[in-house]
C-alpha cells in the first residue's frame, strides 16, 4: 500500500536523516506520485508559514484534502491519518513509534482485505461451478 509507503518515508527520514517531521514530508514528496505529493509538499509549505500551528492539524488537513483525490476507501484514510491525530511528539523516539503503530495498523488492513479477497474468490469459484452444473442439467 502506498500509504503505508509513505509512513515509512517518513519514518527513515526521521531515523536515519533525523529530520523534522516537516522536512520528512518535503523529502517523501519526490517519491511519491500526484495528489500525495502535493499533499506532502503543502504539509512542509504550511508549516513554514504557520510556525505556531501543531504538525498533526498541519497533517490532517493537507493530507486529508489530498487523499480524497484518490480512489481509497474511506476506511484506509481514516486508519492513515489516525496516526496524527493526537499531538505530534517532539521526541524523535516517540514519533517512530506513533508511525510504527500507523503502520502496523495499516498492515492488519491489507492483511485482512487479502483474507476477504481469498474467501470471495472461493465463493465466485464455486457459484461458477455451481452454474456450470445447473446450465447442463437444464440442457439435458
């Protein structure tokens, strides 16, 4: 998923570059193709304007703006953004965490859509098979 491409940007931005979370956006922004690169790109632009305002509200609303320029499910966005919803931390160390439960939790999502796209997949099968036999019979 490229959302959970995109916390992981962000995360080795912070690790091993060890920039600020808006400087992680600018820098994830190259990598990623339109609206997530606006949306990042306008996270560090706004942050540079508005110096008093919290990362996170930053975040929600530049990303939110972009992310429904895209086909995903409402559920994918809100579990994205849940991750900066409470206050940004300013300890590099707690905010690897926060993107790490982002990303765990975007995990258990694909996970769980996998599972859901095998069991549908099973049943098209079988209703197809099912069919098969009822159209031979009803020719007989």
């Amino acid at each position: 998923m490229i959302l959970q491409s995109i916390l992981e940007e962000l995360m080795s931005g912070i690790e091993y570059a060890r920039f600020t979370l808006p400087e992680c956006c600018a820098q994830a922004a190259e990598h990623f193709p339109s609206p997530y690169r606006e949306g990042l790109s306008s996270v560090n632009t706004e942050m540079e304007c508005n110096r008093g305002v919290a990362f996170g509200q930053v975040f929600l609303y530049c990303m939110g703006k972009a992310l429904q320029q895209t086909a995903l499910a409402e559920e994918d966005r809100a579990a994205f953004l849940s991750c900066f919803e409470k206050e940004s931390p300013a300890d590099s160390r707690l905010q690897l965490f926060t993107l790490r439960k982002g990303v765990e939790t975007l995990s258990g999502i694909q996970k769980q859509l996998e599972e859901d796209r095998q069991e549908k997949s099973r049943v098209a099968v079988g209703l197809g098979a099912l069919s098969g036999m009822f159209l031979i019979v009803l020719l007989l």
